[in-house]
C-alpha cells in the first residue's frame, strides 16, 4: 500500500491540511487539477450520481489510499533576545 502511497504523493494526489471538509479527497483532487475545492466536490459528486453505487466505494477508497500531505512544520523564526549579542 506504501507503493500506491508514493505513486500518488509523486503525481500530486495528497490530501492537503486545509480546505478539508471531510477527509480531504476532493480537495486534493481539486488541487492535483487546478481546480478550487468547491467545483472539485460538485464533480465529484456529480460523477458518483452518474456511476450506481459507487458512492459507497469511491471516497472512502480515495481517503484510504491518498496519503495526507507531508509539508514541512513552519520555520521556526528566532529572534535574538535583548542584551545578546
């Protein structure tokens, strides 16, 4: 599952920290598209109501298989402290 993990992070499927609205799938489908997360759900959804019973299947699959975004922590800013040098 790693394998399928990786392939997916290397093509730009990720499900990002934000705009999450449930577990992030059409958010990161949006991103991988060019598309805001919005019009990307309203596809989606209308995709799944094209497909019988797929709803079912497709998101949670998505969830399980497109691994979280992994960006880095924000920098750590330090500033010097008064009267060092």
């Amino acid at each position: 599952m790693n394998d399928i993990r990786d392939s997916f992070r290397q093509q730009g499927l990720v499900r990002p920290k934000d705009r999450r609205v449930l577990g992030g799938v059409c958010a990161g489908l949006g991103r991988r598209f060019g598309i805001d997360p919005w019009p990307a759900r309203l596809l989606f959804v209308l995709l799944l109501l094209v497909i019988p019973g797929s709803q079912l299947l497709v998101y949670p699959i998505l969830w399980i298989l497109m691994p979280n975004e992994s960006g880095a922590a924000a920098p750590v800013v330090t500033t010097g402290q008064p009267g060092t040098a």
